[in-house]
C-alpha cells in the first residue's frame, strides 16, 4: 500500500527484549463472552440514502456553517453509532446552519451480521480502515471496501469536521482517538471535557498499513482549518456504548453549532485526560500473551515492566507510568497488539 504511514518503529531492545526468561507465560486469554446485549439496528428506511448515495443523508440549513459529519459502521460489527445516526434520522434531526451529512459507511459487512459469529462481519474484504488516502483511490487496488471509499472520498473533501464513531471488542473504558495536529487534538478534548464522565483522550499517529478516515490528508494537513476525531464508545454491543455515543453526537453537533445545548443528566467532571502514544507493538507470532488482561487505559507504573509475551520475547514497557491504549487480548500474527503511551497534560 503506497500511501500507509511507514514509521521507524525500533522496538528491539527497547519494548521487545528476547532472552531466556524464567517465568512462563501465562495461558492465552480466552474470547469474552458474546452477549449482544444490543441488536443491530433496523437501517433498511435509511439504506438507500437521501443525495444519490446509498447509507448517505445530507441535509442543508438556510444559514451559512460549517459542514459537519457523523459516520458509522466503519466495520459492520460495530453498530452502536449506527444506533446514533438511525435514531437521528428518526427523529428528523436538521442542522441550526451549515451543512449536515449522516454516513453508514461499510453497509455490505454490516448486512453480514450474524449474533452467533459476531466478530466475522468486521468487514467483507479488507479493513475499511486503512484505505483513506488519495494515491490508493486513484489506483487500481480494488475490494469492496476501497469501491464503498470511492463513493465517500468525494463528501469528505467537503467536510470541516468529522465525528468517526467506533466500539470496542475487549471490555474498555470509552476514549477519543485523534491524530497528531493540534486542531484534532482540541477537537478530542473539547468534546471528551464536555462528557459527564471525559473519556480518555489519546493522540497517535495511526497505523502503518494504512491511513484511518481521521488521518485523511483535508483532517491531517495543517494546511486545511478541516479537522476530525474518532470516538471508541465502549465495548461492541453493549447499551452503555450506545448511550456514550449518543452523548458524543450530541455535543458534537452542539459545539460545531448545528443543534441547539441540551442539559446532560450530570455536570462535566473536569479536563480530558490526555495521552500520546509512542510505540506501537505488533504481534510477531501466533503466540503473543499479556501477563494479564489489561484494559485500556490501564497505567504500568515502573518502567521495564514486563507486559507481555511475544514467542520467544519479552515486551516491556519502555518508560515509568506507561499508558496502555486498546490492548488486543488475542492479536492475530502482524496485528496491533497494544500501542504505549505517555500520560500529558492537556492544556
């Protein structure tokens, strides 16, 4: 993939320490229990779309504003900001000024749902989310996912601000995912501050196989006033996720000045806390296992903490007071396994 974020990663001999260790690695983590506590949505009213693109809504206010948008179901199992949208939609929700466009993003592995295997429609061909740059659109690389990426590509060049809304397989605490400007990262805070209880806010540079929706060149330039953010709102077919991801539309939409401020059901609790990642570890083996079942947002406290096993090395963390962010509890060989950060200050 010409345009993935290639990044010099040495994890030898910093993170990644092969040697003769003493102590076993434990048993693999097993799958969590798949209870789909939240049905999928019923999205058939709104499949067709309203603009000549189908899952696209775009709706038009007679004032000027910025053009503002909401997309779900970057990977069709993860239907709690679908939830969001739909219930939108419904309620025929219209923008104050500006422009407002409501995005089902990957309909086709959405349509594949199955709550008996509910990991299997993460997407039909490739991960959609990977594949938002230019050079790859024009090329002749071609699955299901980059052709859904080619009907969108045209509204994101558009876009001012983007709200990207996404869920988690391993039990988490909700976070805000941005990239590396400045304007993505007020964009994050600015929204996490203004939640009950502020989600995590981390700041990275995305994945070297390929460029997120967020880490498209209009929001990742410092050249354009365009910005985004991505929303983990909790674990995959949890209500909990559903109702975080409501919260987050909301106030975004409120802060872009599209709807009008409603009163929370409880006062903000303070700043973001913020985070920066500084590694990324992938799994170099089948048979990569943490010491335990970390969550994201756990913090490891001393640095060269053993963390995780990876075949015959070691991962240990490179710095005191290290931050795990989404840690992947049963990685696949070349996946991202955990990224480490660092705790900042978010002014």
């Amino acid at each position: 993939m010409s345009c993935a974020s290639r990044r010099h990663n040495p994890e030898r001999g910093v993170i990644r320490v092969r040697t003769l260790s003493e102590t076993l690695p434990p048993p693999q983590t097993q799958l969590p229990q798949f209870r789909i506590a939240v049905p999928p949505p019923d999205l058939s009213r709104w499949t067709a779309g309203n603009c000549g693109i189908p899952g696209v809504h775009h709706f038009e206010a007679t004032l000027p504003g910025p053009h503002v948008a909401l997309t779900a179901l970057m990977h069709g199992n993860e239907y709690s900001g679908a939830h969001v949208l739909a219930d939108l939609l419904t309620r025929n929700i219209r923008p104050h000024r500006g422009r407002l466009s409501l995005i089902f993003l990957n309909l086709a592995a959405f349509a594949r749902f199955d709550p008996q295997k509910p990991t299997l429609s993460r997407f039909v061909e490739e991960d959609m989310n990977r594949l938002w740059c230019a050079d790859l659109v024009h090329s002749s690389h071609t699955s299901v996912e980059m052709e859904r990426v080619r009907e969108i590509i045209p509204i994101m060049e558009t876009v001012d601000a983007l709200l990207d809304l996404h869920s988690m397989l391993w039990p988490s605490p909700p976070a805000y995912l941005c990239g590396l400007t400045e304007k993505s990262h007020a964009l994050a805070c600015a929204l996490s501050a203004a939640h009950p209880k502020p989600p995590l806010v981390v700041q990275d540079g995305g994945h070297e196989d390929g460029p997120r929706l967020i880490d498209y060149e209009r929001f990742a330039s410092n050249r354009t006033g365009a910005t985004a953010c991505l929303l983990e709102a909790g674990q995959h077919w949890r209500p909990e996720s559903v109702t975080t991801a409501h919260i987050a539309t909301q106030l975004f939409l409120e802060q872009m000045g599209l709807l009008s401020p409603q009163p929370l059901c409880a006062t903000p609790a303070g700043p973001a806390r913020c985070a920066v990642v500084t590694h990324t570890v992938l799994a170099h083996s089948s048979r990569f296992v943490f010491t335990r079942a970390f969550r994201s947002g756990d913090v490891v406290k001393k640095a060269g903490s053993l963390v995780a096993f990876d075949g015959q090395d070691e991962i240990r963390t490179p710095y005191s007071n290290c931050l795990l962010v989404l840690p992947n509890l049963r990685p696949m060989r070349g996946h991202t396994a955990v990224r480490l950060a660092r705790l900042v200050d978010s002014a």
